[in-house]
C-alpha cells in the first residue's frame, strides 16, 4: 500500500500545493488552501498518480465521426422554466450541477422536479445527504408530493450510495443533495474539502455513464470558500446550472451557464411561494411589476436572456458628490461597463458627471449581463442628471461603443414584440435592419450615436 501523502489544496479552485500559503496563486482567494491526506492509489481527484494495480493497457476500437446518433435521450419533467433552463429536459447518462447559495431553494426546485418526473412514470431516487428522512418528508408534504412515487434515500458514503443504485433497477433520474456531504472510504480528508467532492462527484459521474440515468448533483457555494465550491465539479460535469436569488425578494432564478446539450444563457424564473416553487411563464410583468414610471433617472431596458424577451427597469440616481472623487455604486450591472457608457457621456456628448456621485441599479435585483443595456443606462443617466422623466411607453436598447456609435444588437424584432406585448408604445434604439419593418408603428426611433439618444432624452 502506497503511502498516504499530504497535499495542500486551494478549497475555491482545487490547485495543488506542496506546502501551506495564505493566497492562492491561481484563483487568488486568501485562506481557501487545507491540508488534505490524498490516498495515493486514488490520486488527487484521480490524477496521474495511479501508481497502485499498474495493468497493461487494452486497445479500443476507433470509430469514425459518420454514424448512428441519436439526439441526447431526455428526461422531461413537466415544468417549462425548469425544462427551459436544461435545454429541454435532464440527458440520460448525463451529470447536471446545480449550485447555489444555501437556503436559496435548491432542494425545493429538486424535490419538485423529482415529483413531476415521478409522475410522469420515471423513477427517481432523491439522496438527501443533507437532511434526515423526516425533514425530507415534511418538505414533501409541504409541496403536496408525498405520494408521487419518489424514492428517498438518507446517505452521505458514496459507496453505499452507489452499491443502492446498482441494486436499484435503473433509476431514470438520481438527484445528490449535495455533494458536499459525500465522503468515500478511499480519502482521509473532511466531506466537503476538494478531494472529496471531487471523488465522490467523479464516481457519480461514472455511474451516470455507465447506468444511463441523468445525475443531478446539487452544491452549495459559499463565498469563504472554506467548504469546497462547486466550482471544481464544474469542469467534470456536462451542464451547471445556477439558482439565485436576492435577499428580500421572492423570484429565483435558474441561470444556465454551462450545458454540453444546448444552449446557455438561458434562464428560467420561479416564484417561492408557502407551497414552493411556482413558475413565472412572464418575467417582464414580474420586474416590471413595482414600476414608477413617472419619475426621472427610470429607463426600461428591453433585455434578452437567451431565447427569451425580459423587460426590466434600469434606475439611475445622479447626485453633485460632497466627496473629492465620486461615488460609483452598481447593483445587478457591470461595474467596468457603467465607467465606459459614463466616459462616452462626457467624451462625446459633453455630459459633466465628474463631480457627481451615481448610483444605477436594475430593479428587483435583476442581473444584467447583456452589453445592450448601454443606451438603457445612459437614458436613465440623463434623464436623472436633468431631471426629467422619460417617456414611461418607451423602451431602450443598444449597445454603445467608446467611439460613441450605437451598436446594432441580436433578436431586435423579438425585444420589440415583448414591448409591444407588455404595451410600450415606443422605443429608442440601434438602426434596425430591412428585415424588421416597421414596428411600433413607426415609434421605433433609430440613433446612430450616443449624442443622438442624449438630444432626445435631454
Ligand atoms: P431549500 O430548498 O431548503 O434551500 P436549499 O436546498 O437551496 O438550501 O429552501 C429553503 C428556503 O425556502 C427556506 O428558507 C424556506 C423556503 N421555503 C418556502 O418559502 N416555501 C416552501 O414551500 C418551501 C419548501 C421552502
Ligand atoms: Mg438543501
């Protein structure tokens, strides 16, 4: 038996040093690096020490890329926020990761997908690492999906886990909540510490290969970084999706950020409710929902997440500063992004915001990540600098480039037609190609230039 050895391991990013340092080289968290036994036969995360049971390798077959292929064989829960964000179902022989802060509603949304699915006629097994059997049963009762067919299984040992699912005749669906409560008898390391999430994540991830049953791995992140992050697993796993959620309010978001079988970006939108999780098919009428329209410094963005319209409002408050240099504060926006669209305001349209604190936020804690929020950021900027309210029927988009052009961005027609939907009357933004007509009857106002949107609005 090989010696164990000790490595240190960055907790955050999963980097392998030989010995103790504050910093990590390569994520640069502080205090993330732990001591950690890594039996030598397993190796770190399977590395390449696999010194233990050498055998001569065995020739496989080479194929070609012609050939049989079916599309990726899936699991449909039912519930289209959710069947959205996976890019239209769980993948057979396939591990998802959902991550997300605890107490965000992960094992809420699971323990509804896992009833759906169970009473579409899959079977579904729910290891609760996390909670007892009891817990898991009054949240079921809570939901009204106690008699759905769910198996349940309370366990933390992933050869246990694996030794019930190999008995278990081909479960369609697996769900692991959560990874960071596994621990295999092959490390010495703590559950939750990089070694063993990724064990225990390699080994489900094998199953799932191997059975043909989808793997939903859930796993908390936690901004010490002193348990493992599910950033490591990200890299192992076929698709991550993410929940999140701001404090206060009631909607979570499902964001998909990574997905081997269909699109990211795409999100889905829920509301938690006294009875769980409730679909929002309208996302924009959510946002839109606590709207004043009439005063100045509001500007709503119409704003794409991936195949879908969102419509969100985008607040801008412009002070003169009492401090020598100005406050910049952004929430649910880019940081970076707000000091370009604030540079191209008073490089190219003469808009004086040096000595003035602002302030932008995205309402209902709604996260932008879309460049085309631009000329909705900077209509809020000069409608709060002047004073004056924007028109509340219109909407903006469009991305602004340091020369001070705006930029033409994708799914026009469809941004235009969620306005139309939610009834915006007009709308401000990049020259729309030939192929979009003539929207808004002809209130979709076209500006080439920033100067062009600050004569408008100003
Ligand atoms: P949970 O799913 O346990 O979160 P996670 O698994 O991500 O840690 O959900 C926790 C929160 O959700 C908890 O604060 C209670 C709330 N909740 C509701 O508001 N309504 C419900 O029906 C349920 C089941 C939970
Ligand atoms: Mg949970």
């Amino acid at each position: 038996m090989a010696k164990p050895k000790i490595s240190f391991i960055c907790q955050s990013c999963g980097a392998v040093y030989t010995r103790w340092q504050g910093k990590c080289d390569a994520c640069g968290e502080w205090n993330t690096i732990v001591q950690e036994q890594v039996d030598a036969g397993g190796g770190v995360g399977g590395g390449p020490m696999m010194a233990r049971g050498r055998r001569k390798g065995r020739a496989s077959e080479l194929l070609s890329l012609a050939g049989e292929s079916d599309e990726a064989p899936r699991v449909v829960s039912g519930i289209d926020e959710l069947d959205r964000a996976t890019g239209g179902g769980f993948v057979r022989g396939s591990a998802l990761l959902i991550g997300g802060d605890p107490g965000i509603g992960k094992s809420t949304l699971l323990m509804q997908a896992t009833a759906a699915l169970a009473r579409r006629g899959h079977s579904v097994i729910y290891v609760s690492g996390e909670e007892a059997v009891a817990q898991v049963r009054l949240r079921a009762q809570r939901l009204k999906v106690a008699d759905t067919g769910v198996k349940l299984m309370a366990e933390t040992n992933v050869e246990d886990i694996l030794a019930t699912l190999n008995e278990a005749r081909r479960p369609d669906l697996v769900v692991i909540d959560s990874i960071q409560t596994l621990w295999s008898d092959g490390v010495e390391s703590a559950p939750g510490t990089v070694t063993q999430v990724r064990t225990g994540a390699q080994a489900l991830i094998r199953y799932a290969k191997a059975s043909g049953a989808a793997v939903i791995l859930v796993g908390h992140v936690t901004k010490e970084g002193q348990i493992a992050g599910p950033r490591v697993v990200e890299h192992m796993v076929d698709a991550v999706l993410y929940f999140e959620g701001e404090g206060g309010h009631h909607y979570r978001i499902l964001r998909t950020v990574k997905n081997r079988f269909g699109p990211t970006d795409e999100i889905g939108v829920f509301e938690m409710g006294d009875s769980g999780l409730r679909e929002v098919a309208n996302p924009s009428e959510l946002f839109l929902g606590e709207r004043n329209a009439s005063s100045p410094g509001a500007a709503v963005f119409a704003g794409m997440e991936g195949t879908r319209p969102v419509l969100v409002e985008i607040q801008a408050l412009v002070a003169p500063s009492a401090l020598g240099t100005p406050r910049r504060a952004v929430v649910g926006w880019d940081q970076p992004r707000l000091a370009m669209v604030l540079a191209v305001l008073e490089a190219h349209c003469g808009v004086r915001l040096g000595s003035h604190d602002v302030y932008l936020n995205v309402a209902g804690g709604f996260r932008i990540s879309e460049p085309a929020a631009d000329l909705a950021v900077a209509a809020a900027l000069v409608s709060s600098l002047s004073g004056s309210a924007l028109p509340p029927d219109c909407v903006y988009f469009g991305e602004v480039s340091l020369s001070g052009a705006v930029r033409a961005v994708a799914h026009a027609g469809q941004r235009l037609k969620e306005a139309e939907k939610l009834g915006f009357r007009q709308a401000v933004l990049p020259a729309l190609g030939p192929d979009v007509g003539r929207p808004l009857d002809g209130r979709a106002f076209e500006v080439e230039t920033l100067p062009h949107l600050v004569a408008r609005v100003a």
